[in-house]
C-alpha cells in the first residue's frame, strides 16, 4: 500500500518526459493538443504501473487458478453423473455450479476492485509523486478520469476473464449455455466499476488502507443488507425489506449481485426460493439505473474532491 506508485518514473514515463530533454517536459507532453491526450496518458501509465508492480500477473494467475479449479471440479462432476440422470437434471446441476463460480467469482472482482485502487492517488500524493503530473496547466480531473478508465479497463478484462471463463467452461464441457449471459456479465462489471469508482473517490481524500477500507466496509454493508431485505420478503417483514433497500442506496453493490443471479438462475433453484446465490427479492431496473447513476456521480466527485485537494 505505502509504495511509490512511481518509482522510478522512467519505468512508466519515456526519460524525455521525466528530464526535460529535448525541448519537452512532462507538462508539455501531457497538456499537449488537449484533455483527451492527458486521459490517455494517465489510462497508459495506470496499466503500465499496474504491470510493473505485478499486479497484472498476480490477478492473471489468481484467475486461472479460479477457473482451473472450476473447470476440474465441472468435469469431475460430469464423469460422476450417472448415465440414468435425465438430461434436465444434469442441465441444472452444471446451471447450478455455474451460479456457484459467479458468486465466488463476483467476491474476488470487488476484492480486487477495492484493493488495486485504494493507493491510486492516496499513494502518489503521500510519496510526493503527484508533483510530477498534477502541475499547471495540466486539468487534475483529467488524471481522475485517466486513472479510472485504466483500471476500468483492467476490469473489464477481469470480469471477462473470471466470470466469463465460467460461463466458457460449462459450455466447453457439457454444452450448458448460461441463461442472460450478457445481462449477467454487464451487471457484475458494474458492480466492480461501482466499487473501483468509490475507491478512487476516497483515495482523493483519505489514505490507501483507509479508503480500501472505507470501500469494503461499504460493500459488506450491502452485502449484509442484502440478505436483510431477501429475509424481510421471505418472511414479509417490511422493516427488514426497507432496511435492505436502504442499505442498497448507500452501496448498490449487492443489488446489482442479486439481479445478475436473477437472470441466470437454473429453474429448480429460482423455484427453491433464497440461496446464497439468487435472491427472492429481485433489484429493479430502476436500481439498476440508480447504481449506473452512483458510480458517474462518485467519479465526478472524485474529480472534484481531488481539483480542490491541497498538495
């Protein structure tokens, strides 16, 4: 968490930028024809930086891991399957291992959403780094917003990867194509853009371990909430109802959980009722729409937080 984000700066920025040489400076190049060459910069040195610490590779592996381990335990499942089992049953054991591997998998990309973030700024501004970029005439929301597509794109990747990778696997295996896929996948990338965009909005302000703990904190809330509002319409208790509603408005997080488990719920497990991985309380699309909202009103504070800052 306490490490230079860049360190050294030439390992991200060519040594033209960083010293000056060659009638150019980093201030230069970044203001350069405008914003939009600032917001592709700082998206290039976030991926670069994140390679460079290996965060990369360790997400890369990590996930491998995962879906390795899914795969194995898929196919395992298969060859155990008795010739007798009705088609229809054996469509909803692989639906069913393939809600198991979301939810898991929807865990481990808010981890990481929280986690490879939280030092974004907080970190560059406690080494001294900051000074580097975020002088006149450089706009710091560009670096902001810089920031935020870099990681976003690392996700998106991620969500692809992990989530993805299950749905790839069932259908390698045993042909079973998950139900919405796309809706499904959408709205899990949402939840950690969601995460990763709050992140940032608090590392404006707040050191690295706190803003990655003020992140999850929110998250568990949501989480927590989450099975308060499902319990509330099992057993129609409208005060646990609302407190789970309002624990989604102060982190949509596991809303946005619950209406992807939603779509690709196998039959037999919708008509089960609650599990850990779908939900009798099903988010709207107006909530859905809420938390889009959330997540570009928490970037645009970000930027604002971070224009008004201090260094």
């Amino acid at each position: 968490m306490s490490d230079k984000v860049f360190e050294p700066a030439e390992a991200i920025v060519p040594p033209e930028i960083v010293d000056g040489s060659g009638g150019s400076s980093i201030v230069a190049v970044v203001s350069g024809p405008g914003a939009v060459r600032t917001v592709i910069l700082m998206a290039r040195m976030t991926f670069l930086e994140a390679a460079r610490r290996k965060i990369l590779w360790i997400a890369a592996i990590a996930g491998a891991a995962f879906v390795g381990l899914f795969w194995a335990g898929l196919h395992s499942l298969l060859q155990g399957m008795s010739p007798k089992v009705p088609p229809v049953n054996r469509q909803e054991g692989i639906g069913m291992m393939t809600m198991m591997a979301l939810y898991a998998g929807t865990m481990m990309t808010s981890l990481m959403s929280a986690l490879i973030s939280c030092d974004t700024i907080s970190g560059e501004i406690a080494s001294g780094t900051i000074h580097a970029i975020a002088t006149k005439p450089v706009n710091r929301w560009c670096l902001v917003l810089g920031k935020w597509i870099g990681f976003v794109g690392m996700l998106t990747m991620y969500v692809l990867f992990i989530e993805g990778g299950a749905m790839a696997v069932g259908w390698i295996e045993a042909r079973h194509i998950t139900p919405h896929s796309g809706a499904a996948l959408s709205l899990i990338w949402l939840q950690a853009v969601l995460l990763i965009t709050g992140t940032i909005a608090f590392s404006t302000r707040l050191s690295a371990l706190t803003s990655g703990a003020c992140t999850l904190g929110l998250y568990g809330l949501a989480f927590v909430g989450g099975w308060i509002e499902q319990f509330g319409a099992i057993r129609h208790v409208a005060a646990c109802v609302n407190l789970g509603i309002l624990a989604s408005l102060v982190m949509p997080s596991d809303a946005l959980w619950r209406r992807a488990a939603f779509k690709v719920q196998p039959p037999l497990l919708g008509a089960a009722g609650v599990s850990p991985f779908n939900s009798s309380a099903v988010p709207s699309t107006a909530m859905v729409v809420y938390a889009a909202l959330y997540a570009i009103l928490a970037l645009v504070l970000a930027q604002i937080l971070f224009e008004r800052r201090d260094l």
